[in-house]
C-alpha cells in the first residue's frame, strides 16, 4: 500500500515507512509495521472500543472509560502526533501527523468548530501539506447564526416560557452540557439531568474548571413551573418522555445545526428548534482550509462530494472525497 490516506474503519494515515496511524478507527489487514490508533473525541461514532491504547487527550481517555463499558483505554502518546484542542466538544483533539522521512504532515481534524462557545475555545488550525477534513455541513445552505446570537435566542426563549416546565434535548456529551450553562444564566433554579448526563458532567468537571449545579432527575421529582429538564437528543419519542410532557404539559425544544432546516422540529417532535452545533458551518469550512491552505483536501462524512466539488471549482484547492476500502490513491 502507498503512503498516503485511506478510508476505512476510521482514517489510515500511511508514512513512507509504512507506519500506519489510524484515527477514530481500528486497523484493517495484516501488517508487519507498528499501527497506532488516534481518537479525536469521546462521541460513540468516534470511540474505538477494541483499542486498549489510544493516543488521545486525558479527558477524552477518561470519557472513554465511562462510556465504554468493556474497553478502558490507556493514554499513550507518539513521537510523529500531536493533537491540537479542536473546538468540538470538552476534551477534542485534531490530529496532526508529521511523516519522520518525508516531512510531509497530515492534519486530521475529526470533528471542529472554529467558534468560541460559552466554556469551549475554538479551533484554532495551523499549516499543513494534507487536510482530512470533516464535512458535515459542507453544503452552502448550512450558514449558522453567530454563537452569540443563538445563545440570546435561547435565553429569550426561556425567559418567556418561565410559567411552563421545559424539555431541552440535546446530546449527552456536548451540548447538554451547553444547555446546563444557558440554564445557569437565567431565572430558572431547578434543573434536571439524567444519570448519564451527570456521569460525564464529573467527568469533565473534574478535568475543567467548570462545575453545573443540576440535580439528578427520578421519578420521585415533581416538576413545577419554571424547572427544566435537559435530555439526550435520542430519548425525544421515549414513552416516558411522552408521558411527563403530557403530565406537566411541558414546551420542549431541541437543539443542532439541523435545526436549520424548516422539517426539524416535526422530524425530533419539539416544540421548538434552535441552531446550537457543535460543528463548523459551511463559512468555517471554507475559512478552515483557507487557513491551513494545503496542497491536498480529503473530505470525509457528510456532504463529501459537495463540498469536494465547490473547494475545487471556486477555491482552487486539489481535493477528493475520500471513499471507503480504496486501494490505492487512484481508486478515487
């Protein structure tokens, strides 16, 4: 196999030397050369749950060993990585990879904001000769508001529904805990959480100089007006979700880049949908790659193929959507 980058389980970065580094995936094949696994954050589609040894950031190891049962990686690190705070989520990493024979480095940004939001300082790229870039929002329809904007609307929103119970949902790990902050900035004095939500908030409290003053919600709390409930995104059409909006007649809200789009709120059945993305936006995109200005652009996830082709036809960069289980370079 070329040295170069693949996509396979995860994102192969192969030296010269034929060294492999795979980020936010395992190794596939035989080889005789040392693999080493990168993870970029501890999101479940991210996690490796067969590496006993990961390079990544402490608290992304941490995170890990909560939210994988069976696998409680070890921190390691690697003379040719180093991992740059990605803007993401508490504890993200891009990827840098410096070849030792040919210099060339590799800049795997796993998923990023450039924005500065609430307790999380953007990403801040550096140059490099290859940019594997995640494309989520890689369509230009994906304009966010600014985060600051979004966070007024937010505490707005809350403002003029303080006589009403609220069900805010958003993921475990990220935005939840973003929606414990804008909480924490309004009116309301009781806010509730889910187990799992408190299991990662000590987690990253014990790593940040953050705390969140939630309390665990149980079937024993009776909601009241005024008191919100925050929720992982993936628990909207749960029965028992359904039976406590009904008992309290809660507003309820749910918070991603997806909301962008008109059909999100029928789609997550909510009340009300707010912008609130833990990703760059079509603007950051370009401004990402600008910035690091590389020889060479690999998309991956998401709008792949647009985002590849705009790049190319308005900006001028060499750039490939980077397509599962090629062989060589010129499978593309």
């Amino acid at each position: 196999m070329a040295p170069g980058v693949y996509l396979r389980d995860g994102v192969e970065i192969e030296f010269a030397s034929g060294e492999r580094i795979v980020c936010d995936g395992v190794p596939k094949g035989s080889s005789k050369q040392e693999v080493t696994t990168a993870v970029s954050h501890a999101h479940g589609d991210h996690l490796v749950d067969t590496a006993g040894e990961i390079v990544a950031s402490e608290l992304t190891v941490a995170l890990a060993s909560v939210r994988q049962s069976e696998c409680k990686p070890e921190k390691i690190t690697h003379p040719a990585v180093d991992l740059i705070p990605a803007g993401h989520i508490a504890g993200s990493r891009a990827v840098l990879l410096t070849d030792p024979e040919t210099d060339c480095r590799y800049l795997y940004t796993g998923d990023c904001r450039l924005s500065d939001r609430l307790y999380l300082d953007g990403f801040d790229p550096v140059d490099a000769d290859v940019l594997i870039l995640e494309t989520t929002y890689g369509d230009p329809k994906y304009r966010f508001p600014s985060p600051e904007k979004t966070h007024d609307r937010i505490r707005e929103w809350l403002a003029q529904t303080m006589d009403d119970v609220v069900i805010l949902f958003g993921y475990a790990l990220g935005r939840a805990q973003k929606l414990q902050v804008l909480l924490e900035s309004t009116a309301r004095s009781r806010v509730f959480i889910t187990d799992a939500i408190a299991e990662l908030n000590a987690v990253i409290e014990s790593h940040h100089e953050i705390s969140f003053d939630a309390r665990r919600y149980t079937t024993d709390v009776t909601l009241q007006p005024g008191d919100a409930v925050v929720l992982p995104m993936q628990t909207t059409r749960l029965g028992w979700i359904e039976s406590l909006i009904e008992a309290t007649d809660a507003m309820t809200a749910g918070f991603s880049g997806w909301a962008i789009d008109d059909s999100f709120i029928y789609q997550r059945g909510v009340d009300k949908g707010f912008v609130l993305s833990d990703h760059c936006d079509y603007d950051e995109l370009i401004e990402l790659v600008t910035t690091v200005d590389p020889e060479r652009v690999y998309t991956q996830h998401g709008f792949t193929e647009t985002f590849a082709t705009r790049l190319t036809r308005e900006h001028g960069y060499d750039t490939q959507a980077l397509k599962s289980n090629q062989s060589t370079l010129g499978d593309f």
